[in-house]
C-alpha cells in the first residue's frame, strides 16, 4: 500500500469519526468516545502497575590490553570508581513495571549487563527484556589504569580515579574527580563539576559547568548559554562562549576568552589576559600587575585594581572613560554641564602607574563605556 492510499484511508476513518459523532445519540456521562479520556486511562493504568526491584552483583575479567570501557548512559545513572584492581566489580539497580508485583520482579531480574569485545575497548551496557519498562543505575570498580568513555544518557555521571574521561553527549548531574589525563567531548544540558584533573577540552550546550585545579590547561566552548566557571587551575585557558556567564578566579596560565553575549568576569589573574567579545560586560579584577588586551563593543567594560595598579593603562573608548577612583580625566571628555555630547565622542587615556616595564592594560570599547577603578 503506498502513503497515498493510506492518506486516503487515514482520511476517511476520521471523516466517519466526525459524522458518527454527529449523529449518535448523546451518551451517558462517563460514556462515549473521548480521546483525552483514552490518553487519561492509559496512562493511569501505565501507573497503577507495580514496580519491583533488585540488585544485581558480579565481576568481568578486563584483558591487559583494554585501555578504554564505553559506557551507554543508564536513566539512574552510572558511577564509575578507579581502584588497585585487575578486574571489574559490578552492581547493577534495576526496577521494572509489571501487571503484577512477581512478574514486574521477573522483568527486573531479566535486565543484564551486556559486554562487548572491541579490542582495546571494552563495551559495558545494560540488556533490557522487552515487556514492560525499566529503569536502571549502574555502579562500576574498574581498574585505576583505564579510561573511559560516557555514551549519551540524561541520568548523569559520576566518575573519579580513572587515566581519562570522554564524553559523548551526555547530560544530567555529572561529577568527575582526580583524573589523571583529559576530560574531553560534549556534555549538553548538564549540571558538571571537574576537579582535579590533567587537563580539559570540551564543548558545553545549554550546561552549567565547573572546574577547578585544573593542571595543564583548559580549551572550552559554550553554546546555547549557560554558565561557566573555572577557579584556582593552571595552563593556557581558552574559551570561546556564546551568551554564557563566564567567571575566572585566580588562574595561572594565560587566558584567551572570545565570542559574544553573556558576561566575562576575570578575578586575580596570575599571567597575561586577551578578552575580545561582543555585547557582552567585561569585569576583570586585577591583584597583580599583569599584560592585558580587552576588547568589547555594546558593553561596559571595567578594570578595578587590588591595591597599587602598576601598569601602564591605554584605553580608548566611543563612549565614557571613567577613572575618577585615580583622579585621571580622558581626552575628549565634555564639560560635566554638557554631558549629552560625551557620549558621542571618542574618549583616550594614557597613564603610566608603573615604570617603563610595568605590564600594559590596553583597553577598547566600541559603542560603550570604560570604567578603570579602585576595588572597594
């Protein structure tokens, strides 16, 4: 039958539908065709089954040359814990609906893990039966040598003590910790905390994601917003985001942050900073003196310094340069009593506050202000 004849007759089953409801005697309250009452009872009765559990627990063998496990996402969510170990230790939480309580346990003892051989990669997946529903969460003790690689899922992550960690589209709460090597992929409307890792490349949609002593450098992308934060960790930092809330807090290495909406705010920066985004405010916080080039357009953009500033500021703006913390007035700048030009003119300030090698902060705004002050 091709989709024409089956349009036709789709067509003609409604039509019938319509002239029988049209013409049949009115039914009695409770009775006649109701689809929200069809929807209503079905997914009443999809309630009202019982629900079993239990717990599953064993070992897989792990060949010396598996490197890596890929692990497809369970809707409890799965924890993985690197230890001194040859083997992998499991406990796998299931719970199944059923039309009575000994058939939905029945359901849930059919529910197994699945492994499969791929060489250096070990696949470790849940097999469900394919009566009634199931839900699962899995708890893996792995050997400390391996990394692995997290498959889809919105149940959420947990992962520590593990060579590296992959994500592939994976979302929810997810934790990872002490990870000797990378943790790279994409993770997409997750809530995620990394600590203590070697070092990160990800991307980021619609996530709210933080990371802390990082060791050798982040690379990051945003999309679809969110917020990001990365605090107290070392090595180049780049980030490009699209209207995210950025915060940096006391990073030591370079930071590179680049794109458009959102909010950049950099706090303590240890070594040089280059902050180039659209419509987007710029706050940085500076303790130590250190090189700067921050670029904005449509936003404010603000420098306040910790103490005795010790650089060299080169700001021009179309808008305001504000430095009155430093008693500094702009060329350009109108009389206060004719303040409607101000905005209109191009504003410049050179002021030196360190000597002839003091680290310069050259600052540039299009269509917005600047702000350079003393943190209160």
């Amino acid at each position: 039958m091709g989709k024409r004849e089956l349009l036709i007759i789709v067509i003609f089953v409604a039509v019938g539908a319509v002239a029988y409801q049209l013409t049949a005697p009115p039914a009695k309250e409770g009775q006649g065709f109701s689809l929200s009452r069809v929807l209503r009872n079905a997914r009443n009765n999809m309630n009202d089954q019982p629900i079993a559990s239990t717990t599953t627990t064993g070992t897989i063998a792990v060949a010396a040359s598996v490197t890596e496990l890929r692990i497809p996402g369970t809707p409890r969510g799965v924890q993985v814990i690197g230890e001194d170990r040859r083997d992998i230790a499991y406990e796998l939480r299931v719970e199944s609906s059923g039309p009575d309580e000994a058939t939905a346990l029945d359901y849930a003892k059919r529910t197994r893990i699945r492994q499969q051989d791929m060489g250096p990669a070990l696949s470790i997946e849940v097999d469900y039966p394919d009566e009634a529903k199931q839900w699962s969460g899995l708890t893996l003790h792995v050997p400390s040598r391996l990394s692995a690689r997290f498959i889809s899922g919105s149940g959420g992550v947990k992962a520590e003590h593990l060579a590296a960690v992959e994500f592939d589209r994976v979302g929810g709460l997810t934790r990872i910790e002490d990870i000797e090597g990378a943790v790279t992929g994409m993770v997409s409307g997750s809530e995620l905390t990394v600590a203590r890792a070697g070092s990160v490349s990800l991307t980021l949609s619609a996530s709210r994601a933080r990371f802390s002593q990082i060791a050798r450098g982040l690379t990051l992308t945003t999309q679809r917003g969110g917020r990001c934060e990365v605090t107290a960790s070392q090595g180049p930092l780049t980030i490009e985001q699209t209207n995210t809330d950025v915060l940096i807090e006391a990073h030591l290495g370079t930071v590179k942050a680049t794109g458009s909406g959102g909010r950049v705010t950099i706090e303590n920066p240890k070594q040089a900073v280059n902050v180039e985004v659209r419509n987007a405010p710029i706050s940085l916080t500076m303790h130590v003196p250190v090189q700067v080039l921050a670029l904005g357009s449509g936003e404010r953009v603000r420098v306040w310094f910790e103490g005795a500033p010790g650089v060299t500021i080169d700001a021009l703006a179309s808008g305001r340069i504000d430095a009155g913390d430093f008693g500094l007035t702009p060329e350009g700048a109108t009389d206060s009593r004719d303040g409607k030009d101000a905005k209109e003119k191009e504003q410049r300030l050179i002021h030196a506050f360190g000597g002839p090698n003091a680290p310069r902060v050259t600052l540039r705004n299009s269509r917005g202000d600047i702000v350079i002050g003393k943190r209160k």
